[in-house]
C-alpha cells in the first residue's frame, strides 16, 4: 500500500505525482505509521515516448501544441508552478502586438469590439444563473446581440459550437477571464512542453519513476491509482460507462508564414465561436526566424465535419493575414471530439461530473471530473485533490494494520 500509480504522464498526471511525492516526503515518515515508516514511492505510467499529454509539442521547428495552450494567471496553477520554478520565463507581449487584437463582425474585420461585449464580460459568475442557459440569461440583462457576441467571443475557453445554449454561470466566468483586461492568458517561452520538461524534472528529483511507452491496459493490484487519461480512455480503463460529460467538437488548425508587418496578433470570430492567434507574437522562439506560428480553434457542430472549421479558418486568414496561401511553410490541422475539457449545460456545475474518488483506492483527474477552475485549471485540481485522497486512504491503511493485533492476518 505504500506505493501510488499514476497513469498518464499529462499535465493532471505529473501534477498529482509531484503532489503526492512532496506531502509523502515531507514530514510523512511517522504521522500515521509509527516512527520509520516508510515514504510513499510513485510511479507514473506513460503511453507515449514522452510526457506531457495534450502539452506536448510538435516535433521539427514548430512548438505547436494539441490547441492553443495559456495559462490564465490567477488560475491556482499560476501560483503552485512559480513557487517550484516550474512555469519559467514568461512571453511578454509588446503593447503593439496586442493593439492588433481584430473582431470578425459582420464579415469584416473590426479594431474595436461592440459595446455589448464590453458591458456582459464584466458581469461577475456570481451573479449568473446555473439553471439557465447563458443566452437567455444575458439576452434579458444586454440585449440579444450582445448575448450571441459575448458568446461567441467566450468561445475561446469553451471550445463549443454554441456557447450561448451551457449554463450562464459556467459561460460567464469564461467570459470574464477571457476578457480581462490587463489580460489573464499568459504563455511560457517555448510552449507548455517546456513547462512539462521541468515538472518531469521535478518528479524525478522527488523520486518519482516515470516510465513511458507503457500503456496500461488493467489497473494495477495493489496501492491507490490515479488515473489521469482522457475521460474516454478512463472509461475502457475502468470499464465504466458512467464515466461521460460533454464536451466540444473543435477544429485545429495550425500555421506557419513568414512573416509580414502588419499582421494581426489575434482574430476573435464573433459572427461564428472561433479564434485564430499569432503565438510567436510574444514568443518568437516558437518558429524559425523570419517565420510566425498561428494556431487556431474553431468550433463545429456534432453534424459537421472538421473541414467546415477549417473552412472559417481559412475565410479569416483571407481576411487578416493577405497571401498567407504563398507565405505558408508549414500546416497542420485536426479534430478534437471530446478533448477539450468540460462544458456545463444548464442546471449542472462541476460538481456534477464524474467524481474524482471511484472507491477502492481508484481517483480520477483530468478536465471534465469534478473539480472547479477554467480549462487545465480542472486538471490541476482534480490531480492535487486525488494525490490527497491517496495518501490519506495510505495513512488510513497504515494505522488499520497498527492497530492489528500482533498474529493477526
């Protein structure tokens, strides 16, 4: 019972290793087992050849990531990343990139976003209804154009073809955030997998064995395990069908040009959810000199394929970027069905989603469990709350086998 699996070496999956690994090694020796008992050892268990799940980059000169990946920094794991000297140097964004934020309005592009957007992203989560559905809610408090193009503009943390249909609390606290300004969306220099290389570097000095091309395909038999995969990998893992919760549908489509001034940093699609952003804007180390990486996200329905996504796409690289057919050197692009984290439909909150805690030492972690937060703000909180439970259920076994009579089985 002294040992915790971790399956999957994602985000949530190294967060819950490290978690485990540093309340197991600091002071854990004697708190429940007597003195000299031992530390808890953790293993995480990795499919692929390298860590870090949705986190991983491209391989070659493009450091694009599965969807364009921010950190939100007043998200909780801002402040766990930057005590450990996890998160690293920050990209700045120069105050003249970020004047050239442009909205797709009415078919064209716009500097300036509509009032109404203004008005509803200031509106506290609070304040909104679980029950309702955000464009009911926000239709009544700013009209109904301002509902859609709040929206559509909250699209960005939703990933979802119609936003305004999930519940006005859930949409409204996407909304505020992405909104903020100063802006909240922070990025790593070199991407999140330079982040996930120092949190591996982390778990190996804690004494975590990370062990990758290892896919696991039955739980193991003995101690607590975490099971930081997918939602859909969890479900065949664990061989329950309860394990389900919406998501979205969302094209991907990554981009590298070479560059030309003028460029926007950023297009908001407010006539549809979507959105196209220049990431070597604030990081130029994330293409070849002389060359820009855009990554972008747009929505599609459950009828529609990928290509109608990537067709938007395609409408506002038209429009923002001139010639970016000729300019192009690199292209990629793909559907993600279901992997983009939790969204609520009204009536429900976090707390409705599959439990962390499965019984029987079994937690999981990962975007659409229930834990509060925004995005991988789910999976970092799911993953330290399930290292908790883990240990505490060590400790409960511990001090059951204590109390044993000597001779006992």
């Amino acid at each position: 019972m002294d040992h915790i699996t971790v399956v999957g070496g994602g985000f949530a999956g190294l967060t819950a290793a490290i978690s485990a690994a540093e309340s197991s090694g600091s002071g854990r020796s004697g708190r429940s087992g007597g003195p000299g008992a031992s530390v808890v050892r953790v293993t995480v268990l990795e499919a692929h050849r390298t860590p870090g799940g949705r986190g991983r980059a491209s391989e070659g000169p493009y450091r694009a990531h599965e969807g364009p990946h921010v950190f939100y920094r007043h998200g909780p794991h801002w402040a766990w990343l930057r005590r450990r000297g996890l998160l690293g140097p920050i990209a700045r964004l120069p105050v003249r990139e970020g004047a050239r934020l442009r909205f797709h309005r009415g078919g064209a592009l716009r500097r300036t976003p509509p009032p109404g957007l203004v008005r509803a992203s200031r509106g506290r989560a609070e304040e909104a209804p679980v029950d309702i559905d955000f464009h009911t809610w926000a239709a009544e408090r700013h009209g109904p154009e301002a509902a859609v193009t709040a929206a559509r503009y909250a699209a960005v943390a939703l990933f979802h073809h119609d936003p305004g249909s999930l519940s006005a609390a859930f949409v409204q606290e996407r909304l505020r955030r992405a909104a903020a300004l100063p802006p909240e969306a922070r990025n790593p220099v070199g991407g999140w997998s330079r982040v996930v290389d120092r949190m591996r570097a982390r778990a190996r000095d804690l004494g975590v064995r990370v062990e990758t091309g290892c896919r696991v395909h039955a739980l193991p038999e003995h101690g607590p395990v975490i099971v930081a995969t997918s939602l859909g990998a969890a479900r065949r893992l664990l061989g329950d069908e309860g394990l389900r919760w919406e998501s979205g549908r969302t094209a991907l489509l990554d981009l590298a040009l070479t560059t030309r001034g003028g460029d926007p940093f950023a297009v908001s699609d407010l006539d549809a959810p979507g959105w196209l952003e220049r990431f070597t804007a604030a990081d130029p180390s994330l293409a070849p000199a002389g060359e820009q990486l855009l990554q972008g996200q747009f929505p599609v329905g459950p009828g529609e394929s990928g290509a109608v996504g990537v067709a938007r796409a395609e409408g506002l690289l038209d429009l923002g970027f001139p010639g970016w057919r000729e300019r192009a050197r690199w292209r990629r692009q793909s559907l993600a069905d279901g992997r983009t984290g939790a969204v609520d439909p009204p009536g429900t909150t976090w707390r409705d989603r599959p439990r962390i805690d499965r019984g029987d030492g079994v937690f999981l972690v990962g975007d659409q469990v229930a834990a509060p937060g925004v995005l991988s703000e789910v999976s970092f909180n799911s993953a330290v709350e399930a290292a908790t439970l883990a240990l505490r259920r060590i400790d409960a076994v511990r001090l059951r086998a204590a109390r044993r009579p000597y001779g006992t089985a």
